[in-house]
C-alpha cells in the first residue's frame, strides 16, 4: 500500500445521483467514494494499482439547486448494432421527438473537495512496477493538470477541475458542526460477484465536515 496524496476538486455543479431516484434525479450531499475514485482514474490509471479513497472533506458549504435537463430515454442497444452490420435494415438511429424527454434534478451546485486517498498494488502489475514509480507519474500528472479523460462529478456536463493538494492543513466548510449523519451512500460497485455489479452502501457521518472512509462498514 502506498502513502496517500490529497487532491483539491472543484466545479460549478455536481450530481451524484441516487439509485432510488430512478427518473428525475436527486444527488447525495457530498461526492461518493466511487465518484472520487473514479475521478482519480481519469487523472492516471493503470492496471497495476487501485486506487483507494480514505477521507472525503467538504471545503464548501453543501448547496442545492434544481435544473430541468432534456435525457434521452432509449438507447441504442448492441445487438441491433450487430444486426446493422450484419445487414439488417431496422432503422439504426434515435428519435428525438419520441426519445427525447425533459426532466427535473435535483444537484449540488458550488463544490470543491480534497480527497485523500492511496493505491494498491494489483495482480496485474509487471515486473517493473513499483509503488514508487507510480506515486511518482501521479504526482507529475496532477501537477501538470494531465488527464485521460476530462474528470466530472457524476455527469459529463458538470466537469470537475483539479490540482495536487500540498497543504498539511485542511480547513473544511463544518470544522463547527461535530456530526452531521448523511444517511446511506453508495460506497462502489462490486465487480467480483459475476457478470451484474452488485452496488455497496455505507453510512456516511460527517465529522467536522470530513467523511473518514477507513474502517467504515460497507453493507451490500
């Protein structure tokens, strides 16, 4: 396991969504850990390692807002992308006036985060990888704001900026407010269960504005 890094994020909206929300969203309070997690992807990813989040704190005040998005409700769905190619003459395309749908949400607006976190080594790594060598190209990507993919907070339409976090001190938006219970949250998906991911929640208690991810109980 590697020694952690803190990353600052922020952005002008978010939307974590709810799984119990199924048509018009409605986010989590704060970023999840698969969210962060994910994020920390987009920056440097490798098959090598995992990344690991430890503490989520929340630098600003939680806001909501509510917007009205137009969503496609259909999809494209791959078999008839394999019927297409095989030459089939269904039509191949969505139609915006029976698909396209507006709908109500429910999201985070003015956030920014620093999240700590570290990586594991995975059996995937080679013979040349090391923990060193890894910290190292993480630690060069962050400070030259490279990414795989532009990094967003659960929707692709609400980016997310970064940079490496190098304070020691890390003063949060609720170093006044001792606890403050956020109900369940979705902790991350569970890919080990078979073909369909299984998702896992934990209880999230802020403390002084900060979610403490060690030794929490995931419940799946």
């Amino acid at each position: 396991m590697s020694k952690g890094i803190k990353i600052r994020l922020w952005g002008d909206y978010a939307l974590f969504s709810r799984p119990e929300a199924k048509v018009e969203r409605y986010t989590y309070d704060v970023i999840t850990p698969s969210a962060a997690r994910g994020i920390m992807d987009s920056i440097f990813w490798h098959p090598g390692l995992r990344w690991e989040v430890t503490k989520i704190h929340v630098m600003k005040p939680i806001k909501f807002t509510s917007v009205r998005r137009n969503e496609v409700k259909s999809k494209i769905l791959a078999g008839n992308v394999l019927q297409e190619y095989n030459g089939s003459n269904k039509d191949f395309y969505i139609s915006t006036k029976a698909d396209i749908v507006q709908r109500a949400s429910v999201i985070l607006c003015d956030v920014e985060y620093v999240i700590e976190l570290h990586f594991s080594m995975t059996d995937k790594a080679n013979s040349t990888d090391n923990p060193a060598k890894f910290k190292d190209m993480a630690l060069r990507r962050l400070k030259n704001g490279a990414c795989f993919s532009t990094p967003y907070f659960g929707c692709r339409e609400f980016p997310a900026n970064f940079e490496l976090y190098e304070k020691d001190e890390i003063k949060t938006a609720y170093e006044d407010v001792p606890e403050k219970d956020l109900g369940f949250m979705l902790y991350d998906m569970d890919y080990t269960t078979g073909s369909t991911p299984q998702p896992m929640f934990f209880r999230a208690i802020m403390k002084r504005g900060t979610l403490d991810l060690r030794n929490c109980e995931v419940i799946r």
